[in-house]
C-alpha cells in the first residue's frame, strides 16, 4: 500500500472531498474506504467493461458497508478539468482503480490496482482481486 506523504495527503484529502462531497459529509464515518475508477471522457469497451467490473465488485460485495457509509465507489472522469488536482493527487495517467483508506477523515493510505488490466479477461479473478484489497483497507 503507497502511504501519501506531507503535502500528497492535504492534496489528496481536499481534492477528494471536493470530488466526492457525499464521502465526506458531516454524518460519514471517519474510518471509511473509498474505491475511485479513474477513467476518460471518451472510454473503449475494455475500459467500461473495467469500470463495470470495478463497481459490480465493490457494490455486491460490501452492500452492508456501503449502506453505513463504511465503504463508497465513484467513477471520475480524470480529463475533467474539475479532476485535475485530484488526478495529480494520485498520479493518474490513465484508467485506473484507486482503493483509499480514510482513517480521521484523511486519506491515509492508497492502493493502485494495477493488475486490473492483466485480469480484465477474467472477470471472476478481477472482482476477487477488487475485493480483497478493498477488504484489506477495511481492516
């Protein structure tokens, strides 16, 4: 897991909370886990069916905590100017599945899901592998 450090935390913290304002309203929990699908205006069918697979895996596996707020998933479009900060933040060139544990309201820790591409054949290994890293932030 990549730990953000000094300023990469603020970053991260703010551009999320602008970003995804319903993660951080007053009532959501402070220890939370945020799933991001970073994608283009413009997406190819393997990078829908990414976003498809990346949200079916979060949405059906953690239908309790999404309900409590504990767990949140956000498609965000990352050539949004309205994005930008947030996509320097993590350092988002292109898809991507970010998984962020939020510990005391701020992002505390970050996983970049890269393996999502080599599985995105395999749709079974992909949601196991969404899921037990979404686990392992849960913890």
């Amino acid at each position: 897991m990549k730990r953000l450090a000094g300023i990469s935390v603020a970053l991260a913290a703010t551009c999320l909370a602008l970003t995804v304002q319903a993660v951080w309203a007053a009532d959501a929990p402070s220890e939370r886990v945020v799933a991001m699908y970073f994608h283009r205006t413009q997406r190819c069918p393997t990078c829908l069916r990414m976003g498809s697979y990346s949200e079916e895996a979060v949405t059906s596996g953690f239908a309790q905590q999404i309900e409590k707020a504990k767990v949140a998933f956000y498609y965000i479009d990352f050539q949004d100017p309205k994005n930008e900060a947030l996509t320097k933040g993590y350092g988002v060139s292109g898809p991507t599945l970010i998984v962020a544990k939020i510990a005391g309201n701020k992002v505390a820790q970050y996983r970049n899901l890269q393996e999502i591409w080599e599985k995105a054949g395999d749709k079974a290994a992909f949601i196991e592998y969404v899921r037990s890293n979404v686990r392992e932030c849960l913890k």
